[in-house]
C-alpha cells in the first residue's frame, strides 16, 4: 500500500507524463514548437511606420524580395522573419543605440498566481513582433515560462542548461552564453530553467559563515552576467522565483527596471503592499553591504482585471489611490482567449487565428498591446527616445499601428 508521500511521486510523474502529452497535441507534427504568424501587407506597413506602396516600391526595384506567393488567389502574409528584414532595409529597426543600456526589466511579486509568466511572455512576444532584439531568462524553478516557450523542463532542459552552473558555489561557466537557447522566434532568446536551479538556494543556504560573502558574491555575478550578454539585445526580460530567496535577490538587483504585476482582489493587494515593503528593506541591507540596487523605472501592473467585477472595480480605485502614477493605467483584463492561449503553451502574439470568438480574441489583443506599449514607452524613455500613439489608434484600439522611427526620435505612421 502507497503512502501518501508517495503518492506526491506518482502525481508529479503523471503530470509530467499529461505535459508531455499536451506539448505534443500542441506542436505536432515535430512535438516542438513552431511559429506560423502572417501579417498581411497593411498591418506589416502600420508595424514598420511606412505605407504599404513604400513596401510594394521596395519589392519592385528588387531592395525588398517579390511579395510571397498566393495560395489559391490569396497572399499567405509576411513572416516574422520578413519584418525583421524588411525593417533592416527600410530603416525601420527600433533596436537602442550602441551607447543605450538595454533594458534588464524583472517582472516581480513574491505572490504566486498573479501572472508573473504569463506578462514576461506577452511582453517577450510584443517586443519581437514590434522588431527589438529580446532575451528571456527563466529565474524560476518551477519554469512556467520555459513551458510556454515550448519546451518540457523535465525531458528537454538539464541543470547545465539554466543559471546553475554560473551561480552554483562551484560554477563551470563564467559567463551566460552557454545558456542561451534559440526559440521560434528569431528575435527572442531564452534562458530555460527547471527543478534543479532550485539547488542554488540549498548550496548557498548550507555555505555557513562564508554564505554572505557568496551570496553578495553571486548578486553580483548575476548583474555582469546580464550586462555582458545583454549587449547583444534591446530588452532583457527576466523571471524571478515567487518567493524570497538568493535568486530573487540576485534578480531584484541586476535589472534596472522593475514590473510588479497583481491582481485585483484585497489579498494580492495586501500582499504586493508586504511586497513592497521587504524590498524597500532588502534594498537598503543591499546598499549598506555595498551591493548598489538601481531602477529606471517601477511600475505595478494590475492583471486579470474583470471589468464585470464590482469588487476588482473597487480594488482597482484603492490601487489608484495607493500607488498614483506608479500604477500602470491600463490593465491586462481577464480573457478566455489567454487562457486558451496557454493551454496550447502559447500567448495570444502565436495565434494564427482566434480559438474563441473573433470579436473576444480581437478586443483581448488590443488590450494587451495598450497594456505593452505602456512598458515600451518607459524602456524607449530610458533611451531618450519616445513613441507617439495615432489618433485613430487612440480611437479604435491598437492594430499593430505603433512603430519607432528609423533614427530613434518620433516615430512616423503611414
């Protein structure tokens, strides 16, 4: 007769066997990811901030390739990959300037469930359809962002395949590019994790009187790992564990900016406030030990907002009153479409098409993208550059119709 303790052994490998199972339903026929998105000519012309007959001028003088071919009379669409270059000929990159620091932008709160992964991935996505050059590093053990980049922590990623063997007491790496892992998207990267870069906390936990020695040692390994690696990107996104622990320290202090996202309800607000308060004392332990914590920005954005809900509308209002401007104006609203999304391992920027309706999966996407050009705005303000919304945008909802400029002033909108 099984113990219950090992029936904790029997459910996580029957979960890990149903993972396995969904990866394959969902990234059929190679049981690996896959990127299929299409824009048509109109809404890659709105992305690049040009008009379509710039586009068409550039496909007949040969400076572009002949538009794709048609599939039974219609035009299957532009690639990511053809933006990219389309970007690189018409002078319509967003990428920082080479004396910009990239943005190293943690997503935070020791609260579980607040859409920790689920916002590191949508802002992954928006950056690299947008056409910014972004690296993900996966911080948490429990790796939920690594599953929804389209691999399985526990048969695809090994422990010298995470942050271990850079931050581990002995470590075998001395910088992070061992790590770096393409994705389906040729403009993100990622740095997985999995269960055993949990081992870190248990090493340095048990280093005695030298841990923080090892530890100071480590928050700052972390940030010149990061720095290092990061001149090869525009935005560095990173995922913290939920908890207080060497690796969320570590995090706290190499980014350079700082999104905390919560849910409309008392509890995740009392708990962002506790938040809030441990780094307002972490960061202060931090500077007297030497350790210099740094942030262009800090802002709290409330998700899984039910705009139904009087409670999280009330919730809302004391948030607004509490934080001022730190909190972000939009919020990312509940949606069907999300969470559909997520069980086929994907955001809402990989849907070829809607799964539910289209009017539900149209206004769930002009939302997130007024929820993501919020961040864009503060990471291109970093680099003294701004983004001016059009009026039709600001009247009928975003459709891809923001876009930098060339020269990294304002951008222009054709």
């Amino acid at each position: 007769m099984h113990s219950e303790v090992e029936r904790i052994a029997e459910m996580a490998q029957a979960g890990e066997r149903m993972i396995d199972r969904l990866r394959r339903q969902a990234f059929l026929p190679e049981s690996r990811k896959g990127l299929h998105l299409r824009f048509g000519i109109a809404e890659a012309a709105a992305l690049l901030g040009c008009s379509t007959n710039r586009i068409r001028m550039a496909e007949d003088d040969g400076r572009l390739p002949p538009p794709p071919a048609t599939e039974n009379g219609r035009r299957p669409g532009y690639s990511i990959e053809d933006l990219l270059n389309m970007r690189e000929v018409l002078g319509a990159s967003p990428a920082r300037g080479p004396n910009d620091q990239p943005a190293i932008v943690a997503v935070q709160n020791f609260k579980g469930g607040v859409g920790k992964s689920t916002v590191t991935t949508h802002l992954a996505h928006y950056f690299a359809v947008k056409g910014y050059r972004v690296l993900v590093v996966d911080c948490d053990s429990q790796a939920t962002t690594t599953t929804l980049f389209g691999f399985n922590p526990h048969f695809n990623i090994t422990r010298g395949q995470t942050l271990y063997p850079y931050l581990s007491i002995d470590p075998t790496q001395t910088d992070l590019l061992y790590a770096v892992q393409k994705t389906p998207w040729p403009n993100v990267d990622l740095i997985p994790s999995n269960l055993e870069l949990f081992d870190v906390e248990y090493e340095l936990a048990a280093a005695g009187a030298d841990g923080g020695s090892v530890l100071a040692s480590r928050f700052r390994k972390l940030k010149a790992g990061l720095q290092d690696l990061g001149r090869n990107y525009d935005v560095v996104l990173l995922d913290p564990p939920p908890a207080l622990g060497t690796i969320s320290l570590a995090v706290m202090q190499a980014a350079n900016a700082l999104i905390v996202p919560l849910a409309a309800t008392t509890p995740d607000f009392c708990s962002t406030v506790q938040f809030l308060s441990m780094m307002d004392q972490v960061t202060g332990q931090l500077a007297q030990a030497g350790i210099d914590v740094h942030y262009d920005f800090v802002r709290l954005l409330c998700s899984k907002f039910d705009s139904n809900d009087p409670s999280h509308a009330m919730v809302r209002t004391i948030m607004e009153q509490t934080f001022g401007p730190a909190l972000l104006p939009v919020p990312i609203l509940e949606s069907a479409e999300i969470s559909h999304a997520a069980l086929r391992m994907m955001t809402v920027y990989e849907l070829e098409k809607p799964i539910g309706t289209p009017r539900t999966h149209k206004r769930c996407k002009a939302n997130l993208d007024e929820v993501m050009v919020q961040v864009e705005q503060l990471v291109r303000t970093g680099w003294g550059r701004s983004l001016k919304v059009d009026e039709d945008l600001l009247v009928n909802g975003p459709a891809g119709g923001l876009a930098a400029s060339p020269g990294g002033g304002e951008p222009v909108l054709g």
